[in-house]
C-alpha cells in the first residue's frame, strides 16, 4: 500500500473531528429495539418509482398494473409515486382496499363520496358525483389514482375508478399480488383499460444492504448482509420480521461500527409470522408436499415426482411456493421463499420429519443412487444406519465441491481414525484452528498408513502456521515427519513447507521451492487451494506483477476452493498485483467480484481478507472514507481472532486512514491494539508501518524515516522489493532524499509494474524539486486513477519554481482538492490557489478553443490581433499549457462551455 502514508495533519490529535465525521465507533454495541421497529425509510427503488412514473403519464395508456409478491414493497411505492406525481403538479388519490371492504358497495372508495351522495348507494350517479368533486378539487391538474390492493375492489368501487378513468381523464396505478392477476377482479379492470405492467422484483443483494444500513443505522457486514438476504429473498417485510427478532434477541451488534451477527444465524431466527400465516391458505395435501421439498431443499425432480403427485406439484408452483431450477447437473425443486422453508419445518413434528427424511432417503436411491452426499445425508437425518465407508466418501465429495460444513458434519459421523483425519481437515477448511489442532495431533498417532500420516502433518503445519502464526513449529512438524516417514510419501510436505516460507517472507528461499512445487503438487484439496497463490505471491514480492497477473489469468477457471481463506488470498494477490500494475480500477472491479465470492463460501477470515484488499485498492483510488469502511470490515470479521494472519496489517492501515479522515481517536486506539499485539510485524508485512504512524503522531519524523529506511533494507534483504519499495516511497514523501529517490529508481528498473516506475518518478522529482516532472507524474497518477497520489503530487509541485508549470500542478491540485476526503497531511504545502482568468482572456480563450482563429476573434471583440494573441498567451501561462492544442481540454475541465 505505498499511498500509506498519508495519514493526515497530526497536529489536529487534539481537536474535534470535522463535522459530519465520528470519533471512533463503539467495537461492541447493541441495537435499540426501537430503532428497528421505526418506521423504514423506502429504500434501493429509486429506479422502479421512476419507472412507474414515467408509464403512469405516458401517453396512450391508462396507467399501471403493479405486481409483486407480498410483502416485497408494493403498498410503499404506491405512495411514493403518489408523492412523485403531486409535486409534479398532479392531484394524487390513494384508494385503500382490504378483504373487509370487499362485500361493502363502495366500501374502497366512501372517502370520496360527496355528502350528498352517501344517501344514494347503488345509484349510477355516484360515479358522475365523484368525478365531479375531484374534477373541481383538481382545477385543471392530471388526477392520478393509487389502487392498492386492486384484488380486494368491490365492484362498485371499480365502477367509480373505471368512471374517473374514462371519463375524467385520470390515471391509475393499480397494485396486487402477481397471484391475483388473471383472476377477478383484476381480470376485469385489465380489460377496459390500457396498463403498463410492471413486475416489482424483490430487492438485490445490494439493495438489501443499504436498507439494513438504513433501518439499524449501520451497515453490515458482508456474511451477516448475505444471510439475511438469502434467509429473506430480499423481501422488506420479512427482513423488517428477521431483524426485529434478531434485536429482540440480541443477535445482532455493532463491531467497528459495522452490524455483525456474532454467531452462525440459527434457523429459529428465520421464523416469521407472516410466512407462518401464508401456509394457512393451503390445503392439507399441498402442505403435506411442501413438507418433502422443505426438508430436502432442493429435491430432484425425479426424487420429489415419486413423492408427491405432479397436480399438486405444479399448483404449488402456481402459488409460487416453489420454483424448479436447473443447474448444470440437475433440474431440482426448491421452496421459492426460505422463510416458507423455514416455517414448514417449525410445524413439523419430530416423528413425522423423520418419516419424510426417511421417504426421501429412500426415493433417492432408487432414483439416483449416483448422488451420494444426498443420499447419505438424508439417511443420517433419518437415523438410519450408514456404513463408515460411504460416509467418509460422502465428506471427500462434499469437500471437493466446496461444501465445507457438510464435509464437517459428515465426518463427525464415523469414530474412527479415518473419519478424525476428514474431521480435522474439514475444520483447517472452515477455519476452526484450534479444534482442527487438536484432532489432527491425535489422529497422526493413530494412523498407521504412511500417505495418510504424511497429509496429517502437512495440514497440521498448514494449521500451526497459518491458524496459530508458529512457522517454527509448523516447520519443527514438517521435519519430524521426513524424518521418521519415507521421503517418497507424497509432496504435501513440500507445499506446506513452501506455504510457511512465502508466506513468512522467506523469499529468496522460496523461489527454489516453490519451483519444486509446481512440478510436484499435492493432490490433497486444501493443500491445492492453499499453494495456488504461492508462485504469483512470489512474484508479487519480488516485483513482478505483471507476470503474476499473467499466471493467475490462467489459472483463474481452475482455481480449487476447498480452504476460502486461501482461495481469498489468490484473489486478494491479484488484487495487489493489478494495483501494482497501474490497474486501479481493474483492480476496484476485482475487489467486488472476488468479496462476493468470499462471501458465498461463508468463511469470515475469506471475507475479512477481501474486505482488506478492498480498503487498499480505495485507499489508492484516493477514497479515503470508502477505505475506512472496508477496513472497519475486516477488522469487524476478524477481532475476535487475535491470531488472524493479517491483524496487524488491518490496524496499521485503518490507523493511518482513520487519521487522514481527521478521526484521530480512532487511530490512537487502532495503534495501541497495533502495540499489543502478540506477534511483531516483519519487514514483509504492512503492520510494520504501524510504528512509524506513531512516531508521526509524536511529531518525530526523522525517527519515522529511520524506521522506514531500516525495514526497506531489511525487506530488500530477503528479495521483498514490493515492501521496500512501499517503505522508501513514504520515506520519500516524509524526507525527500537523492540517496533514497535512486533507490526506488534502481528497485523500479529491474521490476515489471507500471506503478513501480510512476513511484520512482515521484520521488526523483521531489528530490530535484523537478516541476516538469512532477507535473508529469501528476498527470500520469491522475490519468491511471491514482488521484491520492495525483493530488499529492500536483500540491507538492505546484510549490516548486516553474511559471506555466506550476499553474498546471497548482489548477490539478485545486481541481482534485474538491473530491479530497479528510484532513491534509502536515508534511504537504496547502495546495496553492491557481491563478485566474479575467473576463476578457476567459472570453478569447474560449473562443479559440471553439475554433476561431485570432483574425476572427479580433473582428468578433473588435480589438487588434495582437491584443487578442496577449491573451491568448496570458491564458496560456495561468492554465499551464503551451498552445491552443491543449485549451479545449483545459476550459472543458474547468467547466467553460467548448463545443466538441
């Protein structure tokens, strides 16, 4: 993260935070139960109001039919396209029917029945009187009506509406349950009119997000979002029913100033009384099928067609109870709504569910005895007897697929040495380090079988090292198993041993290995998830991201996934790679592609390691505040795993941002964590910047360069040339110095990424106090998407001595000002105001940038060539540019108006 070092002005330690910032948030707070049960703001469907608008007061239509399942939001956007359309000048009507008003002549719309026609129910003249009065109320406006539920409209209510449409010239919106279209009486009103219909989707992932963020007042994290998404369908009304609960509960807290529910989300949290009640309207036989699929969910078509009777099947599907899906392997039936899932199984007694499971276990293998984990897993839940063999097979398969809980569950099954070595690797899988430590030190003295003591000890390496950060003792594992198993055994040993020497910054040393490896890989699946990113990392740290970006393009469609963590940290190194690259932006679209992966395999190191790519590639983009989130993120996932690999990295980073954000107590306490931590960051590792943070915030530069100077060499030292070049280039920054700007210089030659010769650029012309190529690097850092750094760079240089080269830097840095996010760093000038046109070189600049030439510009103003050619030179000084090549360009940033 070479743009580390910006961590903001210090000297603001004892002020307040800028308004509209915090101090630190609370690591662990509870959410008030009120809160929640507020009313919610309408949020993630911006887009569907516009659109519902827009086909409303459309030409040639009535108005809409709006559809969507209940509870997903359809009664919310109703009144705020009412809303919409009255502050445009519309007299807006909401018609509010219920199932009471059905039976009642006129019972939706009695609001707008004119005293004097109460006493005529029945007549045919109450719908003239209506329009009447709304026609008068209106004066000249588009009256627009809001129909909700249309499905509940009695018949003389509809007469009213159909009279206001047709004759009044009103438009309407009329809202239902997808289910009631086709049937009466939507049926009917869809008949006499014209309607646009618009389907209301439940919310997406992202959608989902910013309303819990918008309820609790915080955002969640990317595990607990995901779980209340998919638990939810994306449903507002569930996920209003899900939280409260959880809040009621307890479940759910806010770490780091992020939501999290601290522990696996169990089932009884999903339960909801509005699917509870859903479940009423079926009949005992569609319940009773229900029950199959909700307790196999999903079910083959083939298994759930032996089962239940295919009439029945498909007016469950009709009710959208269920969907059929088709993957790549299989159609299979699911229960569209997991809440319904969720609610059949709490009603669903203990004798009859192991009945089901028993049924199904059956129906399985007899339709498709090839589906073993299947198979196996409902026989287990019905408490029949499986042979050890089969299930030990199961827990392989389960774990090949990436299925890392089943792999788990399974292997608790069988109490035998084989099912503890599955145990135990199905736990370094789903990052339960301790456990796995525990069952893979015993099972190793009670294999027998020399491959299968040989995987043990390279998993409990694997473990000790990465779960525990002990590389001696993983490697004191590593050498007592070659010496007392034969040396031909497999080659887990040797990826475990390559894993502790890249990873614990070893680099000279596993460049030798690591080649050994690739000739020689392990069949084992975590072991291949695990040395996936070995060979790129490598040439990550030894300055070499491009051909790292390269290999892993490759290798991208086959990558295993066994272990997520490890998966993550192949993702998160072409992160770093891209960045290294001069591929911001690629790298930013990395980011959230590969955090959602993390997130669908469920492994909160995986997610906080992504979220830390995250922060970093923000960092870069200069987004400092989209960079604090991230980190709060990770640091939210993993606190509560003191040994997570990269603990100190997250708070190093987070204290050095949080301290640019002017959020200062957030950055000490961020450092005194960084202080005690159990394990001291090495040259290889980001944490090391830590220190130097301190020391900044003490006022103590020189100290810091010292330190940064020392854990360069250091890095160098061990072939780390992505880390000393991240340390000299703060340095740089803090002291500019020939000696360390050659450095960089030398470091850059012999590497592959762009942003290696950009950085190296800087610092050689902070040292020669170079305006010309400041301004260049400036550009380039701009251009790249690099605008920390671009800003850094054009405050710098617009300090230097230089004419129309310093009003370029000093126009970029005020430009960029404007989107900076925090305080400005204390070792940085105040970027420099840029010189300003008058009126009259503004006006001739524009001009020729729009295409004139200096004999037509002079006729147009009526003043001499010369004069015109003096201030088309002025122009050119002030806006640091050499000709009238560059203007256009130049004024179109500044916001002139140029003709293109």
């Amino acid at each position: 993260m070479a743009n580390t070092a910006a961590p903001g002005r210090w000297s603001l330690i004892n002020q307040p935070a800028p308004p509209g910032s915090q101090t630190h948030p609370d690591r662990a707070a509870t959410i008030a139960a009120h809160h929640v049960r507020r009313r919610w703001p309408l949020t993630g469907r911006d887009t569907d109001v516009e659109a519902t608008v827009r086909q409303l007061l459309a030409d040639g239509l009535h108005g809409v039919l709006l559809t969507g399942d209940a509870g997903v939001g359809k009664s919310r956007l109703v009144e705020a396209v009412l809303n919409r359309c009255a502050a445009s000048s519309c007299h807006a009507v909401r018609i509010m029917s219920t199932p009471a008003d059905r039976d009642v002549p006129f019972g939706a719309v009695h609001h707008l029945l004119p005293e004097t026609s109460r006493s005529l129910a029945g007549s045919t003249e109450i719908p003239q009187a209506v329009a009447r009065t709304l026609l008068k109320v209106a004066e000249g406006r588009t009256i627009v009506l809001g129909v909700d539920d249309a499905s509940w409209l009695d018949e003389p209510s509809a007469a009213v509406v159909r009279h206001l449409v047709i004759h009044a010239g009103a438009r309407v919106l009329f809202a239902t349950r997808t289910e009631a279209v086709g049937k009466l009486p939507v049926e009917v009103l869809r008949r006499w009119s014209r309607l646009a219909r618009i389907d209301l989707a439940p919310l997406a992932w992202s959608q989902t997000k910013q309303l819990v963020k918008a309820a609790l007042g915080a955002p969640p994290d990317g595990l607990t979002l995901d779980g209340l998404w998919r638990a939810t369908g994306g449903n507002p009304l569930f996920l209003r029913e899900v939280l409260c609960g959880a809040v009621d509960n307890g479940a759910l807290t806010v770490h780091e100033g992020i939501v999290t529910w601290r522990h696996e989300i169990p089932s009884d949290a999903y339960l909801s009384d509005t699917a509870a009640a859903s479940l009423e309207t079926l009949s005992p036989e569609e319940l009773d099928a229900l029950r199959y699929v909700a307790h196999g969910d999903p079910v083959p078509v083939e298994v759930i067609e032996r089962l239940v009777p295919v009439p029945v099947l498909e007016r469950l599907e009709e009710h959208r109870f269920i969907q059929l899906d088709q993957p790549a392997r299989s159609p299979q039936v699911t229960v569209t709504h997991p809440l319904h899932a969720h609610a059949v199984r709490a009603r669903t007694g203990a004798l009859r569910a192991r009945r089901i499971r028993t049924e199904l276990a059956t129906a399985v293998m007899a339709a498709r005895p090839d589906d073993r984990i299947r198979a196996v897993r409902w026989r287990l839940d019905a408490q029949l007897d499986v042979p050890d063999d089969e299930v030990l097979a199961a827990a392989d398969e389960a774990l090949l697929r990436q299925d890392m809980a089943v792999a788990e569950q399974l292997a608790r099954q069988v109490r035998t040495p084989a099912g503890a070595w599955r145990l135990g690797r199905a736990l370094v899988a789903r990052g339960e380090y301790a456990e796995a430590e525990r069952w893979l030190a015993d099972v190793y003295r009670d294999l027998t079988d020399p491959t299968q003591r040989t995987n043990v000890a390279a998993l409990r390496a694997v473990n000790l090292f990465w779960g525990f950060r002990e590389p001696q003792k993983a490697l004191d594992v590593i050498a007592e198993a070659k010496a007392t198993l034969p040396v031909d055994t497999s080659s887990d040993l040797l990826a475990a041993e390559a894993l502790v020497v890249v990873f614990d910054g070893r680099t000279d040393e596993a460049v030798e290995m690591v080649a050994r490896l690739l000739r020689h890989p392990p069949h084992d699946p975590l072991l291949a998830t695990a040395i996936a990113s070995l060979r790129p990392q490598l040439l990550l740290f030894i300055g070499r991201p491009a051909q790292a970006i390269v290999e892993l393009t490759a290798d991208q469609a086959g990558l295993p996934g066994a272990w997520p963590t490890m998966r993550a940290m192949t993702h998160a190194c072409h992160v770093q790679a891209l960045i290294m690259t001069g591929e911001i932006r690629q790298a930013a679209e990395a980011v959230q592609r590969y955090y959602r992966d993390a997130v669908e395999h469920g492994s909160p190191a995986a997610v906080g390691i992504l979220a830390l790519a995250g922060g970093i590639c923000a960092y870069y983009q200069g987004r400092t505040e989209q960079a604090a989130q991230w980190l709060r993120e990770a640091r939210a996932l993993t606190d509560d795993h003191p040994r997570f690999r990269f603990r100190e990295m997250t708070l190093a980073i987070g204290a050095g941002v949080a301290a640019q954000l002017g959020l200062v107590d957030e950055a000490r306490e961020l450092l005194g964590r960084l202080a005690q931590a159990d394990n001291a960051p090495s040259a290889a590792d980001y944490g090391a910047f830590g220190e130097v943070w301190s020391l900044v915030i003490s006022g103590d530069r020189s100290g810091a360069s010292a330190v940064l100077r020392r854990r360069a060499a250091e890095a160098a030292a061990i072939g780390n040339l992505l880390m000393a070049t991240e340390f000299l280039h703060v340095d740089m920054r803090l002291n500019p110095s020939a000696a360390t700007a050659a450095r960089l210089q030398q470091i850059a030659a012999g590497t592959d990424g762009k942003l290696y010769t950009l950085l190296a650029g800087h610092a050689t012309a902070l040292a020669r106090r170079d305006v010309r190529e400041m301004n260049r690097v400036s550009a380039a850092f701009e251009e790249l998407g690099y605008r920390g750094f671009a800003l850094e760079a054009a405050a710098t240089g617009a300090m230097f001595r230089g004419g129309r080269e310093t009003n370029a830097l000093a126009r970029r840095a005020q430009r960029l000002f404007g989107e900076h996010q925090g305080t400005w760093p204390e070792w940085l000038p105040e970027p420099k105001s840029a010189p300003v046109l008058t009126r009259r070189e503004q006006q001739v600049s524009e001009l020729a940038a729009n295409g004139m030439d200096t004999v037509a510009i002079a006729q147009a103003l009526t003043v001499s060539t010369r004069t015109v050619e003096n201030h088309l030179q002025r122009a050119y000084g002030k806006l640091g540019i050499h000709g009238r090549a560059e203007l256009a360009s130049v004024l179109a940033e500044d916001g002139f108006f140029i003709h293109r």
